[in-house]
C-alpha cells in the first residue's frame, strides 16, 4: 500500500492524518476504521511521514502542475491553484514565474526572520513573504522596486538581514528609506 493510499483510505473513513514534527503522525478515525487501519498505519508510518513532509511530486489530483504551499511544518501541502493560500491579498501580482516552481512555506524556519518581517537585501528592503522548502531562499515583496525589478523576488536567506539587526549606514547602496508600501 503506497503512502497516498493508505492517506485516501483513512480519509474515505471519515478520517484525518497529518504530520506532527519531527517523527509523528496525528490521526484521527472513528474507532471501528481505527482497528482496521492502525496496525497499516504504524507499519507504514515512516513511508507515510516521508510522503506527507515533502511537497508532492507531480500534479495535484485536479491536474494542476502548480506550486505547493503549507502554513507550517506539520501542515498539510495544498495546491497553490486548487486553494489559495490564506494570505492571498500579500501575495497580489504573484506569478508562477516569481514563484519558480519551488515549495513555499508560509512560516519562518526558527531563527530567521518572521513572514511580514522586514529585511534588507541586496535587491533592496522588503517584507518577508515565504521561505522556500530549505528555507535557503526567502520570498520577498520589494518595498522600492527600481524601474523593470519584478516586485516579488526569491534572495538567498543567508543574504538577508532583518530590520531588527539591520544598521541604517549612508554609504550601503542596498539602504533605502524605510517606508511602508501604501496599502
Ligand atoms: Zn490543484
């Protein structure tokens, strides 16, 4: 039984399953699906938890060869086109070009700078939107972008500094005025 079978048959049961980090699962069934399904589930729990904390290969069951999206680690991957994410009205003007085809996640590895955080990086100042799957590379809404700049970029997380440790200095060319985008 392949780990998206075993996810369909616990959902066919009226049930759910979702990742818990670092090596648990949550399941929730009604009790007579439970004695069916439970001896299956914890032989497969490993393969089930590798399937549920990567973003899917391939399209999404509609077909969508689109971007995968989760609010957290222990979130469920969603299909970019089948639900929007949650926090849709940041992400205005967003292509799947600027999203280059990598899994997003709308939550900030521990340590670096939250979703909505300003950070200064060599493209110029902007607000935090996303990491990437890593969370090496970080999605950004540029505050100021220069004539021709795509608004929303990925830079290298390593050459991202937050606002909170970030030292205004005249002479750095990557400073610009902080001002917050007219909403
Ligand atoms: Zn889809």
């Amino acid at each position: 039984m392949s780990p998206a079978d075993l996810i369909r048959a616990v959902e066919r049961a009226g049930g759910s399953i979702r990742y818990r980090p670092p090596d648990g699962l949550a399941v929730e069934l009604p009790r007579e699906a439970m004695a069916e399904l439970a001896p299956v589930l914890r032989e497969y729990k490993k393969q089930v938890i590798e399937f549920l904390s990567r973003p899917p290969d391939g399209p999404c069951p509609a077909g969508h060869a689109a971007y995968w999206w989760r609010l957290a680690e222990d979130d469920p991957w969603h299909c970019g086109r089948c639900e929007s994410d949650p926090r849709a009205a940041q992400w205005a003007g967003a292509t799947l070009a600027d999203l280059a085809g990598r899994p997003l996640v709308l939550a900030a590895p521990p340590g670096f700078p939250a979703i909505r955080e300003w950070v200064r990086t060599p493209l110029g100042w902007g607000s935090v939107l996303a990491y990437s799957g890593g969370g090496g590379e970080l999605f950004l809404r540029l505050f100021d972008p220069q004539p021709g700049q795509r608004p929303l970029q990925w830079v290298p997380t390593a050459q991202a500094v937050s606002e909170a440790a970030a030292e205004p200095m005249a002479s750095d060319s990557a400073a610009q005025p902080r001002r917050r985008p007219i909403p």
